[in-house]
C-alpha cells in the first residue's frame, strides 16, 4: 500500500493475492485519499475491482490498439502518430475482434509468415510484430511472445 501524489492528484499502489492496482483517487486531500485507498483495497479483497491487465486482456484486438495509441498519442510528434496508424492497419485487419488474451504464439506466427507470403518485407512484418509485442507486454501476456521469439529464431 502506497499513497503519492501527482501533480494535485493523490494514486494509490497496492496489491492483494499476487495481483497489482495503481489507481487515482481523484482528489487532493490526504485524508479522503487515505479513506478512498482503504475502499479500493477492500473491492479487491472481495473481487470486486478488476486490475487494468485484466480489463485490458479481454478487450478487443482493436479496441486494445485504439486505447493503446490514444494513451501515446500526448507524447509523439504527429509524424510518428501517422506512421503507427499505419502500421496498425494490417493488425487490425487480421485480428480483428479477437481478444488479446485469445491471440497466441501460433496466431502471431502465421500473421508474420502470411504477410512475408504477400511479399510484405520481412523486416517490415518483424516490425508489425513488434507492434503486438507490445500490446501483450501492455495486456500481461509476455510469456506468449517470449514463446512467439524463441520459436521464430529456432
């Protein structure tokens, strides 16, 4: 359990059963973040409270990228902006509205070798791949491209 404060705002950090909530407390005075934290740990003790990698894994594969590049959009030049709309296209397009969670190593896999297939360059498809390796460090699920890595470079 940990109070601090941003800008105004007071966060709170903690974790119960293993699983980590960072959340704001939308306000500025230390006794109500105190009270506000208190609730927020007891919602998760009961299950109440979903993490944000848990919302995050069940969304969406679009919806995931959208919120995902809307959350980036405030620190890239407009340039990049452009350019990584562009390179979601083709994820967007192939995954669709399959849940994060849902996408696996083989799914990834046979993206990257489907667009080498239309004859995308491969570096260009290795760097699509990084774009949905980042969406699963976002959406908890590195494991999966760990896998996706080691199997592609064998």
């Amino acid at each position: 359990m940990a109070l601090c404060k941003r800008k105004n705002t007071w966060w709170t950090d903690f974790s119960v059963n293993g699983q980590r909530f960072r959340e704001s407390l939308d306000t500025s005075d230390w006794r109500e973040a105190q009270a506000k934290e208190k609730e927020l740990i007891a919602q998760a003790s009961q299950g109440k409270l979903a993490g944000r990698s848990m919302q995050f894994g069940r969304m969406a594969f679009t919806m995931a990228a959208d919120l995902y590049l809307e959350e980036k959009l405030p620190h890239l030049a407009s340039r990049t902006v452009q350019t990584e709309k562009e390179r979601l296209k083709p994820l967007n397009a192939h995954f669709g509205a399959v849940s994060l969670n849902r996408i696996s190593a083989e799914a990834v896999r046979g993206y990257v070798s489907e667009r080498t297939a239309w004859r995308i360059i491969p570096t260009f498809a290795w760097q699509l791949s990084g774009q949905l390796s980042t969406r699963f460090r976002v959406g908890n699920q590195t494991g999966v491209m760990a896998q996706m890595t080691a199997q592609m470079n064998s």
